[in-house]
C-alpha cells in the first residue's frame, strides 16, 4: 500500500486531506510541524509528501529543502495560503512537483495525488535561479494563481498565453518567466506596433533573432492570418520558445473567425490569466509602495492612510501602468511626506464609482474568507454564529476606533442597545 506523508498543522485540513488519501487506497501520516515531518520521513519510507509552506515551527520550503537531500526522496506537493512568486518559484527551485493553493479544491487535489503515485521516480526539471529575478507583487487569490502557473511556466519550455487588460502584468510576467527558465535574452515583438507591410519583415528577423531562446509575440491577437500561419509554421519547428501576450479575448476573435484555432491551442499551453487591480485592492498598498519608491529615488516617502483609502476605491481601467503614473505624480508633487490624497491626480478623487468599488471589494473579500472558512470534511464546518461572530469583530473593533474607544458613543450614535453592545465587546474582543 502506497504511503503518503501530510504536513499541515490545520487539523480541519489535514483530516480532510486524509481522507482523500484514503479514498485512493493509501496510507496516510499526518505531522503538524515541520520537525515532525522531517522526523516521520526519517522514520518510514513515503510515497508522495503534501506539504504546507506556513508552518508554525519552520517554512515548509526548509521542510522541503531537507526532504530533498535524502537519498530517494518522495515526490512533494505544496500547499500554500501565501503564493507569493517567490515562493512558488523557490518551490519549484527546490523540486516540488506541485503547487496547490489553499482554499483547497480537493477534488483537484485527488486525481493529482494519484498520478503522482503511478510516476516513476526521476527529478523534476529544475528551474535556473535568476540572479536578478524581476519581481511581480501581489498576494491576491487571483495572483497566487497566476504565479503557480508562472512558476510552471519557468520549469519547462513549452507555449505560454499570458492574458489580461492592458497594463496589468503580462509582459511583466513574460520576462519572470525569461529570466527564471534560461539565459537567453528575450525578443520582443509587437504586433499592433507595424504597418501590416513591415509586420512580416520584423517577424521573421524577430524569430530569427531568437533562434533557442525566448520570443514575445505582444497582442498577438493582431496579428494578420497570414502572419499567424508564420508562427504556427514556428512553434512546429520549435526552434524558439513562444510566449504570446493578448490583452482581448482570443477565443471570441477565434469564434469570429479572426484568429486561427489551432495556433489558440498551440500557444495556450499554459495560461496565465492576469486580474484587473481593481479586483485586487488587497495589493494595493504594497504594489503602491514599491512603485512609489522607484519613482521617488533616495527620498523616504510614505503613503498616508487617506491615500491608500483613495487608491483602493479608484477603478484603475489603466491598472498598474496606470498605478506607477499615479505614483511618479505623487512623488513629483509632494514635497514633505507623507503623500496625502492632494498629491494623487485630480482623477483619483472625482470617482463618484468609489462606494461601488469598495462594495464589490468588500463582497469579494468575503466571498474568499468563506473559501477559506469551508474547506474541510463536512462534520468540521464552523456553524453559523461562529462565522457570524469572525465577522462581527473587526466590524466593532472598527466602530469602536471610530467613536474615540468610547462604547457609549458608539451605541448611542448607531442606536444599539448599550447592554447588548458590552456583551458583544467581551465575548468578542475580550473587553472588560
Ligand atoms: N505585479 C506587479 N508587480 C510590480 N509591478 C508590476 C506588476 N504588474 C505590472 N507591473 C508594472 O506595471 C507596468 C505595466 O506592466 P506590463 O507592461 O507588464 O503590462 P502589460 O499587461 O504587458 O500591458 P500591455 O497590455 O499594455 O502590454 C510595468 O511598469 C510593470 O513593471
């Protein structure tokens, strides 16, 4: 019977994990620490690992670092709340097989888990380790996901499809996925850039210039049809490694005849799917204050609070292009930090969108903490007043910083019943 070792300290994760070993017809060892682990493998023998990266005694990237050095080491798969592309490159760097993002879907995790088991046992390709990688920012489901296949994307060297609005990443993306997976630079061509006339000129010195490296085709959804016949010719060849950017839906251009099916397929080996920023509010503050540093040079400057609140109700058609603008704007202006929403452009403060945007934010917050919150067996899942009561805390402890810390206040202003609003405070927050 097949041995599979679980290392998640979240009980409610670590049974459901379980038993979807068991449904498989393997054994499962739960540890819920990293030296646990690492014990238990020095023990036994496994078959496949599942790993968490958030540990509460080490990073599961050392777990699997150690795991790695044993003489026959088991496949991994990781499991992570935090998919920042660091980590899932530096998973991959170290040979996990798999990058799973939590909230779990474990009915993906399944067949996954099975197939694993069936492979022989060989290396996983490794992935260069840049230098200098160029780093993507972002912790939002939406990236965490687009940095999983970023992370594939560097271990092998097949088509890459890289779609999303304008400005949001791609070409961004394109050059991790350069970096990280060879040494040869990467060619770039535009296609709305050329006169239909000079296009086929400059792609074929393009393809020619990228001979066993990397080539960019961007907005490849402009391309003329005969020109895609070109790059069809090429990836058969696969002389270069083709990443393709679009910026439009490719498959609505396919369906209008517009874009030839077969080239979709072949280029869409993997897609990464890039979100709009006004989906990801969350990164905002740290995707600001990076772009605000480069923008600002030697100078400190930080972003005031009420600056951030304006950044997050704004609805960035631009995206992140257009973030970086706002920033180079901010650190032009503002001459005593920190920058306050005046410095902002005009445009940021005259959305009368805000109340939407923060309204969907704040929906789609809560749509990923439910994720989060019901992935495990059924007979785990928290009951209602619990998640009522999740909620219901930061809700007050915010009021509550609102009406100077002063309860009172608090209910006499919002008409809550003064008795009620103590009980709640203690249960809650642990108030006296
Ligand atoms: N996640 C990110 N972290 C840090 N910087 C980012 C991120 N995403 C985008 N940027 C920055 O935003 C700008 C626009 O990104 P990029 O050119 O890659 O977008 P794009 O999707 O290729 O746009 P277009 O469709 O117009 O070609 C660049 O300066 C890039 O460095």
């Amino acid at each position: 019977m097949a041995r599979v070792l679980i290392i998640e300290d979240e009980y409610a994760l670590a049974a459901a994990l379980s038993t979807v070993v068991r449904r498989i017809g393997a054994e499962a060892v739960v540890a819920a620490s990293g030296q646990g682990g690492l014990e238990k493998a020095q023990r036994q023998a496994f078959d496949a690992v599942l790993l968490d990266i958030g540990l509460p005694d080490m990073s599961g990237l050392k777990v699997l670092a150690a795991l790695r050095e044993a003489e026959n080491p088991p496949p991994v798969m990781i499991i992570t709340a935090h998919g920042t592309l660091d980590n899932a490159l530096e998973a991959r760097r170290l040979g996990a097989y798999d990058y799973f993002l939590k909230p779990l879907n474990l009915a993906e995790i399944q067949p996954q888990l099975q197939a694993l088991l069936k492979l022989p046992r060989h290396e996983p390709p490794a992935v260069a380790n840049s230098p200098d990688p160029v780093m993507m920012i972002g912790t939002a489901p939406a990236m965490q996901r687009a940095f999983a296949v970023i992370a594939q994307a560097c271990a092998t060297k097949v088509p890459v499809l890289l779609t999303g609005q304008p400005g949001t990443g791609k070409t961004l993306a394109a050059e991790v996925i350069a970096a990280q997976s060879g040494t040869q630079p990467l060619v770039r061509f535009r296609c709305d850039e050329w006169p239909r006339e000079q296009a086929e000129v400059m792609l074929d010195g393009c393809l020619e210039k990228a001979r066993g490296g990397p080539l960019l085709i961007e907005e490849v959804g402009a391309l003329p049809l005969p020109l895609q016949a070109v790059v069809c010719r090429a990836l058969a060849k696969e002389e270069q490694r083709i990443l393709a950017t679009s910026s439009h839906s490719l498959l609505e251009a396919v369906t209008q005849g517009r874009f030839r099916e077969d080239l979709y397929y072949q280029l869409s080996v993997l897609h990464v799917s890039l979100p709009p920023l006004a989906e990801r509010t969350e990164d905002l503050q740290a995707l600001a204050a990076a772009l605000l540093k480069r923008a600002a040079g030697e100078r400190e400057l930080p972003l005031a609070l009420e600056s951030l609140a304006v950044l997050k109700a704004y609805a960035w058609p631009g995206n992140v292009r257009e973030l970086a603008a706002a920033m180079q704007h901010a650190a032009a202006v503002c001459s005593a930090p920190p920058v306050l929403p005046r410095h902002l452009p005009a445009r940021l403060l005259e959305n009368d969108q805000a109340n939407v945007h923060l309204e969907t934010a704040l929906k789609r917050a809560l749509v990923a903490w439910l994720d989060r919150q019901l992935t495990c067996p059924e007979e785990a899942l928290p009951e209602y007043d619990a998640l009522l009561a999740e909620v219901e805390k930061p809700l007050l402890a915010e009021l509550l910083a609102r009406f100077e810390d002063k309860p009172t206040r608090l209910a006499a202003a919002l008409n809550m019943n003064r008795a009620t609003l103590r009980r709640k405070l203690r249960e809650l927050l642990g108030r006296e």
